[in-house]
C-alpha cells in the first residue's frame, strides 16, 4: 500500500510540474500588455517602462518562471496587480464561498441521481425507467446558465422564496448563507445528476446480471438486501468515479454560476482577472484549480484501493 501511495503521489508531483510550465506559457504568448491595460493607452513610454520593470516584466521568462514556482513552493504567491493584495489573501477569501458551494452542489446531485439511478435500474423497461431516462436527457441537455436564469425568474422573481443574486456571507448565520446558495447549486447540480443518474443505472445493470446476484437470489435472500448488501457496494467504482470527477468540475466549472448569481467565488475572481489581465492572479488560481482537481482524483484512486483491494495491482 505504502508503494501504490508513493508512486501515485510522484505521479501526482510531476503533474502538478507539467501543468504549471502549461500555464505559463500559455498565460506568456496571450496577447495585450497588463502595464498597458493598467495604465492606459495614454500613458507615456517610460512609465510603462517603470511599470513593466515593477511588475517583473521585463525578466526573461524562464526565471520569472522559476521564481514564481519557487514562491509557490516556499508558500507565498505574486502580488495583484488589480487588488495590490497577495493572491493568497484573495484565494483564501473566495474558497470560503466557491468549496461550500462545490460540496452543497455535489451533495444535491448525488442526492438526486442514485435514487433515481436505482429506481431505473430496478425498473428496466418500465415507465420509471422511461421517466429517469427522459430526466436524464433533459438534464445534460440544458445548459446550467440557460437553467440558471430560468431558475432565477420563476423562483426569485415571481416566487421569491430565493434571493436572485448576491451572498450574505457566513456572518449572516449559515441557514442564511446556503439558503442563498440553493439556487446556484441546484443549477450546478442538474447536469451533473443526470449524468450520475444514467452511469449509477448502467453500473447497477451490469451488476444486477452477475453470477454472485442470482445466487443471492436463489438462497432466498430479499431483493432490498440483495440490491443494498450485493449489488450497490460492487457498483461504486464506476459511481465513485463520477462523483469524484464532478467535484473537481463543480470546483473549476463554476465561473458562468457565479457571475450570472454575482457570487464573490473562485470563478468570478477568474472572470475579473481575465477581463483586467491580471496575470498574477490567472496563473495562480488556475494553478490551485489544476491542483485540486488532480488532488481529487487521486483520493479518488485511493477510494478505488478501499472499495476493490485489486485495483492497487494496476498500473
């Protein structure tokens, strides 16, 4: 076991060092000038020249890029070139809002799809089935803004059970907080449980036609306990899979939400930084979304090792 973590930790490193010369170069050759931008196009040559020698800019890039991981590693990060703050400081105030948001999303999407997934699966060729089939279809073919905006008109605007936009803070009391967050989440989460809704009907499918399933049946055991206590548990890699994949989606893929919600996130703070150019903080917390998305998938290899021993054996 310890091996199996130690590769997968290695591995997990030299991910993290690959993507991080990625973005670089790809944040290097974008076209536009953020001294330019900062400054404006009537600014004189030699204040964007003090600007750009400020900023580091007039470095050549490979030691901009080695000082920034060296940074990043000695646990500091640039300095905001809109925000004239630490991007730490600006990370650690937007994951108070975008991670919540992310595991409230997540919870209503696993919420939603298993037991659809188990009615469908139970049901085959059956009008439940049909019905979760449909769902499904509808769900992964809407698209979450287009949800988003809909869910806003008929939930906050005509009802007004919701807030339209906006957040409280957790200082106003956490009911008062995710009571805010309802709406977005539920959008994030539609699209994501009618695809976890049709991978937990198949994986139960596939199971269901075992031969353990039907010797089950033919000791005479009930169908609830044999669905619960044979059929689920060997259904939840596929399953974990998904989840753990949609995690990291709900984390990096939800910019459009919280700009159409006006949620000061992790995605908004991405759409501001790519609209005012500032590339200190875009590196930075694209970096931190890559991170977290691979961090997420290797506890999800490590969730594989605790549901199916055999899989440490693969390479």
């Amino acid at each position: 076991m310890l091996t199996y973590l130690a590769r997968r930790i290695l591995l997990l490193l030299i991910t993290l060092l690959v993507a991080s010369l990625a973005i670089f170069v790809i944040l290097e050759v974008l076209p536009g000038d953020a001294a330019l931008l900062i400054l404006g196009i009537e600014a004189q040559d030699d204040t964007l020249a003090a600007l750009r020698a400020q900023m580091g800019l007039d470095r050549p890039a490979a030691l901009r890029y080695l000082d920034w991981i060296g940074g990043l590693a000695a646990g500091t990060t640039g300095i905001s070139h809109t925000y004239d703050v630490p991007v730490s400081q600006l990370i650690g105030e937007r994951l108070t809002l975008t991670v919540p948001l992310a595991l409230f999303a997540l919870f209503l999407s696993t919420l939603i799809a298993i037991p659809l997934g188990m009615l469908a699966a139970t049901r085959r060729g059956r009008p439940g089935d049909y019905g979760v089939m449909g769902f499904s279809q509808i769900g992964m073919a809407i698209p979450n803004f287009w949800f988003a905006i809909l869910s806003i008109l008929v939930f906050a605007v005509a009802l007004g059970w919701f807030p339209a936009s906006g957040f409280p803070g957790w200082d106003a009391g956490v009911g008062t907080a995710l009571w805010a967050l309802v709406l977005p989440a539920f959008s994030l989460a539609l699209p994501e449980a009618a695809i976890l809704a049709r991978v937990t009907r198949t994986a139960l499918l596939d199971t269901l036609g075992a031969d353990y399933v039907r010797t089950a049946r033919a000791k005479g055991l009930a169908p609830r306990r044999v669905l619960w206590g044979h059929v689920l548990r060997n259904a939840l890699i596929p399953m974990t899979t998904i989840i753990g994949l949609q995690f990291a989606f709900l984390l990096a893929g939800s910019i459009v939400i919280e700009v159409v919600f006006a949620l000061p996130g992790i995605g908004r703070l991405i759409f501001q930084a790519v609209s005012q150019r500032d590339l200190v903080v875009l590196r930075d917390v694209i970096l931190l979304l890559v991170a977290l998305v691979v961090v997420v998938n290797f506890l999800v290899d490590v969730a594989y090792t605790a549901i199916d021993p055999r899989t440490r054996r693969a390479p």
